[in-house]
C-alpha cells in the first residue's frame, strides 16, 4: 500500500517540482464569449483582443527587486517536416534563458544566444522525442527544418525530463518540454501577433502577443510574495482576467498534503490489519499456553523462574510475527512489481517501508504476546504439573 501511493504522489511531485520551485507561470485566458461586453478588448479588425503583452514581461521585471528574470513565450501548435515526414506540434518562441528557468537541459550542441534573438535567425532547438521521430538514426544538428514554411537549422536537442503535463483548455499543468524551440522575435517576425482560427459555422480572429510568462525569483522564500505582487500589476493593466497565474511552490505544498492525508488514511487500514493479525497470535499464543500447563509445571519444578517462562513464550511470539511479517514484505515488494508491469502504474518501494514493515511486525508479536507469556509465567507449578 505505501508503494503504491508513494509512487502515484512521486509522479505528481516530479511533475510540479519540473516547473520550479522558484517560478511563477502566468498564462493567457481566453475571456468568457461576453468578454466584449464585459470590459474585454475587441480590435485588429475585431479581433478578440486578450492575453498577456510584451509591456507585462517588462513591468513585472522593472517594477519587483526579488524577480532575477522573466521569461516571454509565445506557443503555436504548427506543422513541422522534414523531409516527407511532417507533424503537427507545439512551436515555442522564447529567449535564451529559457532552460535556465524551467531546469532543461541541452544534451546535444547549444541553445540559442541573444545575438540570435536580435537578429531573428532561423535557428531551433528540438526535443528528443521530435528528434527520434523525425530524424530516427540520424544525427540532426545542423540540419534543416521546414517549421510553417520557413526552413529552421537545428543547433540543439533538448534532453528529456519525462514529460511534464501539457497546458490546455486551462485545466492543466503548463509544458515544461517543448518540441521546437526557436527565437522569439523569430516567430514573432513570421507568424505575428493575429491567430486565425477556423470553426464550424465561421472563422474566429484572435490577438495575443504573450501565451505565457515564467517569473523566476531570486530565491523560493520570495515566490508567495511575488506572486500576490505580480497578481496585483496585473490586475490594473487587465480590466478582463484573461490570464491566470499558477505559482508550483503552492502547488508542491499542496500535493504533500495531500500525501500526509493518504498515508495517514492507508496508515489508519494498516493498523486496523494489525490489530486484527495482533488478536490472532494472542489467541494462538494463549492455546499454547493452555496445551503445555503441564510442560510449564514441570519446567518451574525443575527450577525455572517466571521471567525464564515468559521470555519462552514472548520468543515464540516473536517468531511467530517476525515470520508472518518477512513473508508479508516479500508480497509487498512482489505485488507493487506486478502492478507496475501489467498497469504501467508506477510504484516506489522504499527502505524505510521495509524497516517500518519489520519493526512493526516485532511490536505486534512483542505487545500481544505479553498478556500469554505473562499468564504462563504467573501459573502456579503444583496447579500445572496436575493438569491433564
């Protein structure tokens, strides 16, 4: 049981601490359908006017002491071939401290410099995962890629960080491993700030400068106050919360929560099992105790002293729980493995669930075998030796 739950919260847990633990990720909101209405911004040949500015990433630097950096993003999901095979995946554009913020790390040749930037080059950074499924054994640094329908050069390949949850219909968390990575002003200088999106009965324009900002704190003691801070500027330079602002330290506070709530609920299970399993030896133990009376009596005639007979009996006990409690640990470890390989569910197992499993499995032989042993050691020797 605390496999199994330790490893569904460690999953959780990796997937929040890939954010940052010294981040705050603010993403743009498309605004309810009434947002016109409603104070929200309709220009750019009607257009829904929404999201964050490049004027924000500015402001939220300029303005707090405790931000070290600010990280624009700008996401559009675009076909990307080489070749003849093409796929449809996430663009990023950002800048180059980009890694640094999200705890990416580059495994072949390099990221983006900010001369790249300002001259808007055609360079990219790729994942492994669009790596192995477009270039298969080939070695793509320095070779070409048709990002729309502009050619990129591949200067880099991102190391995989096991996939953190992918941002959607604001729901859930944001991506941390992107598929293509290329200069901001890049993207922004090919694609614009004015999305078309065409749907069932029209087409509908949108215009959004920034899908997202990651602010990175000088330390995590910072991050709560931060975040009320940036909440605030935002606030008055958005009439409209088309925005939303996730901060993964809390997120991180509150998966552990949840944790202590879990273990403390299997932990409660576990102790009704014992108690269950710790009634059963003490009944064991006192039918033992009632089927050797004569064997008690003749070892108290022959010079044993109380303490001799109830340290017999707790030995027994003892065997009796540590046996039952070694065999348990060898199911504990086998079930979490089958449940792993055939449900793809992960599952940790720990020496500290093992040394828990054991000692536990001691004090319920120690605890419930007191109340037999004691009751075999204070049995009067005369009594004993007539009992058939």
């Amino acid at each position: 049981m605390l496999s199994i739950v330790e490893g569904a919260s460690e999953e959780a847990l990796r997937q929040i601490r890939e954010l940052g633990s010294q981040n705050i990720i603010i993403q743009s909101l498309k605004p309810p359908r009434d947002g016109a209405t409603s104070g929200g911004r309709r220009s750019r040949f009607q257009a829904l006017d929404f999201g964050l500015r490049y004027k924000d990433a500015e402001l939220i630097h300029d303005t707090l002491p405790s931000v070290r950096v600010v990280v624009p993003i700008k996401a559009i999901s675009m076909e990307v071939r080489r070749g003849e095979r093409a796929e449809q995946i996430n663009v990023l554009g950002t800048v180059p401290w980009y890694p640094e913020s999200t705890n990416l790390e580059v495994s072949e040749g390099s990221f983006f410099s900010q001369l790249d930037v300002h001259r808007a080059t055609n360079v990219c950074v790729i994942g492994g995962k669009t790596a192995r499924e477009l270039f298969r054994f080939e070695d793509p640094i320095g070779q070409s890629l048709t990002v729309g329908r502009n050619p990129f050069r591949i200067i880099g390949i991102l190391k995989e960080s096991g996939g953190a949850s992918i941002g959607g219909e604001g729901e859930d968390l944001p991506s941390q491993n992107a598929d293509v990575l290329v200069p901001l002003t890049t993207l922004q200088a090919y694609e614009g700030d004015l999305f078309f999106q065409v749907q069932s009965g029209g087409s509908q324009s949108e215009y959004v400068e920034l899908h997202e900002l990651i602010v990175t704190t000088n330390s995590v003691d910072q991050v709560i106050a931060t975040a009320s801070l940036v909440e605030g500027i935002l606030k008055r330079s958005h009439p409209v919360e088309d925005y939303r602002v996730i901060v993964p330290l809390r997120l991180l506070e509150q998966a552990q929560r949840t944790q202590a709530i879990f273990s403390i609920v299997l932990g409660s299970i576990a102790a009704i099992s014992l108690l269950v399993g710790g009634i059963g030896i003490m009944n064991i133990m006192l039918a033992s105790v009632s089927e050797r009376t004569r064997e008690i009596g003749i070892r108290r005639a022959l010079g044993a002293r109380q303490s001799d007979i109830m340290l017999l009996f707790l030995v027994e006990c003892l065997i009796l729980s540590v046996g039952g409690g070694l065999i348990g640990m060898g199911l504990g470890a086998a079930i979490p493995w089958i449940v792993t390989r055939f449900s793809q569910m992960p599952t940790v197992l720990t020496p500290q669930a093992f040394i828990v499993s054991f000692v536990v499995s001691a004090a319920v032989g120690v605890v419930f075998g007191l109340y037999p042993a004691r009751r075999a050691a204070l049995m009067d020797p005369i009594d004993a030796l007539r009992h058939e």
